[in-house]
C-alpha cells in the first residue's frame, strides 16, 4: 500500500513567531533577522528557526524570511532533531 507523506500545517505566520520570540527573549525582530553572530543573538535565532520549523514552515520559506542559505537552516534543524531523538532515545532506555 503507497503511503502519502504527511503535510506540514502552518499554524502561525513568521512575522507572528518572529514577534513573540523577539518579545519573550527582549531583543529587536530585525537584529534576529540581521547577519550577526553574536553569541546570545544566534541562540534566539535558532529558537526562532525550531518554533518557525515546529509551526510547519518551509525550510526555503524560512531561509528566504532571514535571508540565509537553505543549507544553513537544514542543518540548524537537522542537528536539532538529532539531538531531540537522541535525548527521547535515551529517556526510553
């Protein structure tokens, strides 16, 4: 029997994630959105990256909305989903 991947629903639109994850860490929507690799703004950027991904958005959705590469936002979540699996996986042993 052929199975039909699931499709990712979008509950919330970017600017709307990038909004309340700006409020809650007290930090400008556009410095998260800016190149810079300051420590503490790459790690609510990255947040915002799991909650945006978490919501069903598009990873070339996402890059185009921060202006960085697509590469770049895989393996932000492709390292984030390891480490979540790794941690469920450990949690169950």
């Amino acid at each position: 029997e052929k199975q039909t991947p699931t499709r990712r629903v979008k509950q919330e639109f970017l600017t709307d994630i990038l909004k309340r994850v700006a409020q809650e860490k007290q930090i400008p929507t556009q410095l998260i959105q800016s190149a810079s690799r300051l420590r503490s703004v790459v790690a609510v950027r990255r947040e915002f990256i799991f909650q945006a991904h978490d919501a069903g958005h598009k990873i070339s959705d996402m890059a185009r909305f921060l202006g960085c590469s697509t590469a770049l936002l895989s393996k932000i979540v492709g390292d984030h989903g390891n480490k979540v699996n790794a941690l469920v996986s450990h949690e169950l042993k």
